[in-house]
C-alpha cells in the first residue's frame, strides 16, 4: 500500500472515530457550552476571574469541537479520494 493510499485510509478511519465521538458528546458540549455563557454573561461587576475562567472554558469546548471536525473534514476528503480513484 503506497504512502498515500495509507494516509488515505487512515484519515477515513480517524474521520469515522471523529464523527462517531462527536455524535455522542455533542449534546454534553453543547449544554457545557450555553451553562458557560449564561455565567459569563450573568457575573457579576467585580467577578472579572469568574468571567475569565468560564470564556477559557467556553474556548476549550469550541477547540474540542473544532478539533473533531478537523478530523470529520480529512475523512470527508479521504472518501473523496477513494471514491475519485475507485
């Protein structure tokens, strides 16, 4: 198998694994995510650390997710490929 035809193969699989865990904690990061911005946007005047803390943990949920569509994308290329090339 050339190096490219396991590159191919390989971003397929971890598209898949990507999709797969993205489909089952989507839900929970998304109920993270609005939880985090109803506190940021709730806190009080002098909670400016409150405020800061919930937006670095509202930036990790959106990186989490960005990450998982990162690999869903290389899979959606990856079928692309295989399916260009039969």
């Amino acid at each position: 198998m050339a190096m490219n035809e396991a590159k191919i193969h390989r971003d397929l699989e971890r598209g898949h694994q990507a999709s797969v865990g993205l489909e089952q904690v989507q839900e929970r990061l998304d109920a993270i995510a609005n939880s985090l911005h109803i506190k940021w946007e709730e806190s009080k005047a002098e909670d400016a650390e409150g405020r800061e803390q919930a937006w670095r943990m509202l930036k990790a949920t959106r990186e989490l997710k960005r990450s998982f569509m990162q690999d869903i994308n290389a899979g959606r290329l990856a079928q692309a490929e295989i399916e260009k090339n039969g």
